[in-house]
C-alpha cells in the first residue's frame, strides 16, 4: 500500500509540474506576441552613408599617414647608415642599408599608391 500512495504523490507532483509549465510557456508565448506586435519609432538622420562612413575614411587617413612619415624616418636611416657602410667598404651592412632603403620607400609611398589605386 504504501508504494501506490508513493506512486500516487510523484503523479500528483508531476502533474502540477506540467500545469505549472504549461502556464509559463502561455505567458511567455503571450509576452513576446505581445511585444513582438508594439510599433517602434525609428530616428534617423537624413545624412546618408557618408556620416557612417566618415569616421573609417578618417581613420584610414591617419593610418596611412603614419605609416608615410614612418616610411620617410626609415627612408632617411637607411641612406645615413648605407653612406656609412659604403665609406667603410662594409658589404653586409650595404646590403641590410639597401633592403632598409627599399623598405623606406615603399612605406613612404604607400599613401600615392593607394590614392591611386582609389582606396
């Protein structure tokens, strides 16, 4: 008797549990049509895409300006230490000047070669 009076409190308890779920997914389910249905007023401006993209565009620009004037430093390195190398007759030291040298003017023009390429 006393495992039909258990079996019978563990179905009363699962069938409270099942009511109490059913309830709550009623209410969440009236919640989110509800929600989902309210209108939203939306602000924008009438500037168009270029006040969004004016901030990229300014970034890119000092990027790519950093990257010059870095360029022009390396640039100006390079020759001094290839001038000294030269005047010394080191040829290791020539060779690592020139790839710096190289390296300078690529950075130091990137921003002609990128205006150009319409970036």
């Amino acid at each position: 008797m006393q495992r039909t009076e258990i079996t019978a409190k563990k179905e009363n308890k699962n069938g409270k549990l099942v009511k109490v779920k059913g309830f709550i997914t009623g209410v969440c389910g009236a919640g989110y049509m509800a929600f989902s249905s309210m209108s939203m007023t939306v602000l924008a401006a009438a500037a168009g895409p270029a006040s969004i993209t004016q901030p990229l565009d300014n970034l890119k620009t000092i990027v790519i300006s950093v990257i010059g004037a870095v360029g022009v430093i390396i640039l100006a390195k390079n020759v001094m230490e290839f001038a000294q190398a030269y005047q010394q007759q080191d040829s290791s030291t020539m060779n690592s000047a020139l790839k710096g040298v190289v390296a300078g003017i690529m950075m130091a023009g990137i921003s002609t070669v990128l205006t150009f390429l319409g970036f």
